[in-house]
C-alpha cells in the first residue's frame, strides 16, 4: 500500500508499444506510416490553401471542408511525434503529464471532427432541401459560430479527462496498448476506483459521438426522402453525387472509432495485432483519405488544385 500512494501513485513515464511481435521491423514500418504523415499533413495543407486562394469556393460546403481538413492536421501532429519515436527510433518513453496533454488534444480533435462531420451533413440536407436559400441559410456567421462550437465542445468535454486520471493511483504497470496515448488505455493501468472515468467517459461518448452519428441519420434520411421526391432520375443521382464525398468520410472516422471502443471494451477476446492495427486505423484513415477523396470525387476542388498549380508552375519557368 505504501508503494501505491508513493512511487506508483503518478508514475514518471509509461512505455507506449508498436507491433507486437515484430520490434525488429519497425523501422521499415516507419517509412510508409512516415509517408501517411506526409500525405495527411501536406495534403490538408493544400486543400486549406486551395480553398483559401479560390473565391468560388468560399461557399458554406468548402468552408465547412477547410475546418475538417485543419481538424484532420491538428489530428495528425498530436499523434506523429510519439509514433515516429516507436517506429523510426523505438523510443517508447513518454513522460506522464506529456501522455496526458497528448491524449487531451487527440480526443478532442476527434470530438472536434465528429461536429464538423455533422455540420456538414447539416449544409448538405440544406443544400437539396432548400437549394434557393442555401446562402442565406448558411450565412458566414452562422458557419463560425458551428465552428466555434465544434471548438469549445471539444475542449469542456475532454478537459475533465486529465484531470480525473491524475486522482487515481497507478499499479498496474506503465505499458500501454498502442503507440500514442487513448483515455481508456491509460484508464486501464489505474489501480483506483475508476468508476467515475468509467460513467464520465461514456456520457462523453453518447454526448458527443453518439448524438452527432444520431443527427448525421437523420439529416441523410430526410436527404434520402428529398431526393426521392425528385422527379428527374437525373436529378436523384446528381443530388445524391454531391453526398458521396461526406457519406464516405462518415464512413471512414466512425467504423474504426466504434471498432477501437469495442476492442478496448471486450479486449481479453482480441489478439494484440488487431489492438494496434484497429489504433492505426483510427489514427491515419481519415486525415489521409480527406484530402484524397475531396480532390478526386468534388470537380470543383480538381479544377481549382489544377489552376494552382498550373499557375505556380507558370510562375516558376
């Protein structure tokens, strides 16, 4: 006991962990992860700045885009030191209060994505619904204030977490599951009454994830039922085309969040591979397939990216 309230109470650093089983080859599985970072970040970056110099795309669904794609590198620079240090320099050491803060910013750029996700389901019902008064639904105004609410939601809803990880005694042990710190990987190693984590993590997940993938449904349902009230075949599928983009991104950050909720849930079922592959996942899909999906399915992001660069290009000769 009197090792619990001293040296175990707050340990000095945990251990994160790559692969298991495959510590020797880390180093080459840090070049294509190291290549996803590039992707993610950079092509964010163009997507903000294509969007930014492009005034036909200062309309509500590229702003609402811009915000997801900031989202996605603020996402990815949370992650990439701690990852690199396991895979490039099998470096596993982070210091306490470093996990802590780390863990603070990528749940809440998750949260933050989740609400612009729904703010962008939002603008597409809006869009089709109401294509007449789509501007003048979605003013300027109106579209910072849904991003400052993704913000500050974000922030008071995972601020209490650090907080209420540092009450609890540590025993045991310091090695957690994945290569960046997760709230219940961490949760997990505490010798404490955990209760109150416990309840407050799942109404941070029912009020925050539960409740966006809720109006998300119900704004594609009430899409679904606009557009089959077009008459056009035509009509149907250009109104829907102009989902695809969102529906597939909806995809892609929710299947591997609920996966990973579930593996930490019922853990003692799975392998360790699928722990870090499932992590992985939910760490790299979206901010690298964002950028990807936009610039090839949205016309007008290809056209604008193209006059861009060929502009640039002309500059340069």
């Amino acid at each position: 006991m009197g090792l619990i309230n001293s040296s175990w109470f707050q340990p000095p650093i945990l251990l994160l962990t790559g692969i298991p089983g495959l510590e020797t080859v880390q180093i080459w599985i840090s070049i294509p992860l190291g290549i996803m970072y590039l992707i993610a970040v950079l092509g964010n970056c163009i997507i903000l700045f294509v969007i930014k110099i492009t005034p036909s795309l200062h309309e509500p669904q590229y702003i609402f885009l811009s915000m997801l794609a900031a989202t996605d590198i603020g996402l990815s620079l949370s992650t990439l030191p701690t990852v690199l240090n396991v895979f490039l320099l099998n470096h596993r050491e982070i210091e306490f209060h470093c996990c802590l803060t780390q863990m603070f910013f990528i749940h809440t750029f998750s949260s933050m994505e989740s609400a612009i996700l729904l703010a962008m389901a939002f603008d597409r019902f809006v869009a089709i619904r109401n294509p007449l008064h789509y501007t003048v639904i979605l003013t300027q105004s109106r579209i910072t204030g849904m991003g400052l609410v993704a913000v500050v939601r974000g922030v008071m809803l995972m601020a209490p977490l650090p907080i209420l990880l540092k009450r609890l005694p540590f025993c045991k042990g310091i090695i957690l599951s994945h290569c960046y710190c997760y709230h219940p990987d961490i949760m997990k190693l505490a010798c404490g009454p955990v209760r109150v984590n416990i309840i407050y993590g799942l109404c941070l997940v029912l009020c925050s994830f539960g409740v966006d993938s809720i109006f998300i449904i119900i704004s594609y349902t009430l899409i679904l039922k606009t557009v089959l009230g077009i008459a056009s075949k035509d009509g149907q599928i250009k109104a829907l085309n102009t989902c695809v983009s969102h529906i597939f991104t909806v995809f892609i950050f929710y299947v591997p969040l609920i996966v990973l909720a579930l593996i930490h849930r019922f853990g003692k079922f799975t392998s360790p591979l699928l722990h870090v592959t499932m992590a992985n996942l939910f760490l790299f899909l979206t901010p690298v397939l964002n950028p990807l999906v936009y610039s090839l399915k949205t016309k007008q992001i290809r056209s604008a990216l193209h006059k861009a660069f060929k502009g640039r290009g002309n500059t340069l000769k």
